[in-house]
C-alpha cells in the first residue's frame, strides 16, 4: 500500500499553470498544430473547439497566465501558437509573450475561431479541429485534462486510446482499493525523504500565494482580509490566516499570474485548498516542519480519495473536496485522533456540501477563502468533541458513508444544474 500512494500522489500532483481548463484546450490545440506539416500561422483557416459543458463553464471567465484576460478562443489560439510546448502539458503556455497575444487577437479578428458546445454526457471532452490549406487535424482531450485520446490527421488516426472511464466520469474503480486507515498509517510511517512530491508541492504553493498577497490580481481577496486585520476590524488569528494565505493563491491563481501551482487531481485551486490551510496553521502554531508535511499528504489523500468519487468536474464545487481534507490535516497537526479526523469530514460535509460551481473566475477566492475557514472551524470543532450527528441532512455515523452521499450529490444531480448554471453564465 506504500508505494501505491507514494505513486498515487506523483500521479495525481502535478504542475499547473493557469486554470486547468482552459489549459487543457490550449493544449489540445497545441498538439493539433504540432502534428500540422505547414505550421505557418497564416495557412490556418479554421479553429474549431466543442467542448463539454463543464469545460465551457470553467473556461469562460478565467484570465489566462500573462495574458490577464479570459476567452475560450484566445485559449485555443494561443495554445496553437505555442505547439512547440506541447510536451509541457499543463504548463503549455508558460512561453506566451506579447506577439503571441498579438497574433491570436489577430486570428480571432478574422473570425477564425469557432466555439461549439459539444454533444456529450462527458464531463471533460474538448475537440479542437485545426484546418489549413491542406491539412485537417482533429484531437481529443477526454475524462481528464492530459488524456489525449485522439490525434486524427485528414481522417488517419495517428493515436488513439481505448476509453476505461465510466460516462459518469469516475476516473477509476481504484479508491476502493484504500480508505482513511490505509491513509493514516501511510501518513504516520512513511519515511519523511519520501515525500518530496509534498515538499515541492508546500514550496510551490506557497511561492504563489506570496505572489497574490504581495500583488493586486482578481478580486483581492486575500490584501482585503490582510488590510481589515490592520484596519482592526478582523484578529489575525489562525481562522483569517488560513483563509488568507490559501486566497491569495487562488487570487494570483485565476487573476492570471505567470506561476504555476501545484495541482491536486486536475485542479490547481484544489491543490492550494490542500495545501495551504494546513501549513498557514502550522506555521502560525509553530508545529514541527515535519507534522506540517504529514499533515499536508493526509489532506492532498483525503482529497484524492474522495475526488475519486466526485469526479474530475461537477456542479458543485472542487474547493470542498479539498477542503475536507484541509480540515483532516489540520486537525492532525494539532494533535488530532483518527476518530477526530474522521468528525472533520462529517463536519465539513454537514456544512458547506451545497456550494455550486459557477464557472472557474477570479471569484473563485472568495469560496477559497470561505473553504479555508470552514476547514479550521470544523478541525477546531472536533478537536473538541463536537461533530454533526447522524441525525443531521446527509451525515452518518460511518465517514465513508458520508462521503458516498456527499459524492452521490455530484454525480447523480449535476446534469440539471449543470445546464442551468450555463444557461444563467450565457444569458446574461
């Protein structure tokens, strides 16, 4: 069980720059332009993307790295501009410079991008279709935001992968496989040198959240708590500084700054929700560096593991899945038991399970901010005894059934408020 978490957290942590769906449709058309033979930026004559409605909804109003402005087509655009990236993944746009963005405005002027929502029961399905003089290039990214499963070249398929995912979206059957106390003795026995994935991840998300409290992006959530603790209007205890520290990072996140993250499951916001809380507690309570890393790989496994569950996209927002494990790692750190942490997770699902996702944005910090707090409350709630009772909405006594009912929530209802999310974001 050692090692399948160990590769499960190198697996499912990875760097992220830029909100990741509208990432992952640069990246579609990256490797479109990549696999042209002519990739001569005047040859192209069509941009064609069909998304799903999860993808759409996340990737209308985000800004995009260095750009600091949001759109579908200048995502795909700029991600056929940067073909020569395309092994880069995620990060497939940390090259973007001024011309760049001066070229894609272009293309887009000349009304060469084209934006369909695609007809799927998927969650995540973007296809991009690049068209030149002679050339028509299809590819598909499916299920989640790296798995290209289609590369088409004038009709031969230059690559294609067998679809294993369930249509609900399910990434795998695999969290059957482990629960909280495989978690928790891997937590406490794993050897400290083995978690440099953690390590790196604490590192870079933290270099990014600096960014956001020292610089205005978004909404600045984060320098507004910061500057009514100084107005006197709020204590800076470890409630505000949680819930700063952790918005700043998606302030800087989905304003647009040109740092990565370190995502958690195809989300960088839930990798800074996993990440954060947990070390702004630590480091504002003075706990041991060690406890503080232990505690950060029990809330990024809690995430995985219920992730699993929830599915790469929903109506509802990813920020709680991760925040439930940001209150696990924080009520370890403090000295917690098992039966503690597994109070947190009622706690945190008895509270905030109804937050909807309406489209990833600078706004999202709000909810990150909110998350954070939510977290250190319920931590603090069943450090001292107090958890929401199984008479409670969808609370059990049994974490795991909990979870199942918080994560049936995701599956089973997210089609209708899905559609009538975007319905609202488009109608406007």
């Amino acid at each position: 069980m050692k090692n399948n978490l160990l590769d499960l957290l190198n697996e499912k942590l990875k760097p992220a720059m830029g909100c990741t769906e509208p990432i992952a449709i640069a990246l579609a058309g990256a490797v479109a332009m990549h696999n042209s033979k002519d990739t001569s930026i005047d040859k192209i004559e069509k941009i064609e993307v069909n998304a799903s409605v999860n993808i759409i909804k996340n990737a209308m109003g985000v800004m995009l790295p260095h750009v600091y402005e949001a759109g579908i087509d200048l995502a795909v655009t700029l991600g056929v501009l940067s073909y020569k990236n395309y092994d880069k993944m995620l990060e497939v746009l940390n090259s973007v410079d001024e011309d760049m963005i001066k070229k894609a405005k272009e293309i887009i002027k000349l009304g060469k991008v084209k934006i369909n929502l695609a007809d799927t029961k998927k969650k995540l399905f973007i296809e991009v279709i690049l068209t030149n003089e002679n050339e028509k290039i299809k590819v598909i990214i499916e299920d989640y935001h790296t798995n290209i499963s289609l590369i088409e070249v004038n009709g031969k398929v230059i690559l294609i992968k067998e679809n294993k995912n369930s249509e609900n979206d399910k990434e795998s059957n695999s969290f059957d496989d482990f629960d909280l106390e495989d978690i928790m003795e891997f937590v406490e026995n794993v050897n400290i040198k083995d978690l440099k994935i953690i390590e790196d991840t604490i590192i870079l998300n933290k270099k990014i959240s600096e960014e956001g409290i020292k610089n205005p992006y978004g909404l600045e959530v984060a320098r507004t708590i910061i500057n009514n603790i100084n107005k006197g209007y709020y204590h800076e205890d470890i409630q505000k500084v949680a819930s700063y520290v952790t918005a700043a990072g998606s302030d800087a996140r989905m304003g647009g700054a040109r740092m990565a993250v370190m995502s958690n499951s195809g989300s960088g916001n839930q990798g800074i929700v996993a990440t954060l809380p947990i070390v702004a507690v630590g480091e504002k309570l003075k706990i041991d560096n060690e406890k503080i890393i232990r505690g950060v790989t029990l809330s990024h496994l809690v995430s995985i593991y219920i992730k699993m569950k929830f599915g790469v996209l929903s109506a509802f927002c990813g920020a709680v899945v991760a925040g439930i494990g940001a209150s696990c790692g924080i009520v370890y750190i403090m000295g917690g038991t098992r039966s503690e942490i597994e109070m947190a997770i009622n706690n945190m699902v008895g509270n905030i399970t109804g937050m909807i996702c309406d489209g990833a944005k600078p706004g999202c910090a709000l909810k990150v901010a909110q998350v954070a707090s939510t977290a250190v409350d319920s931590a603090l709630l069943s450090l001292a005894g107090k958890g929401v009772s199984s008479l409670d909405g969808i609370v059990t006594n049994n974490y795991s059934t909990t979870i199942n009912n918080f994560t049936r929530l995701s599956q089973d209802a997210s089609e209708v408020l899905d559609g009538i999310i975007l319905d609202s974001m488009l109608n406007k």
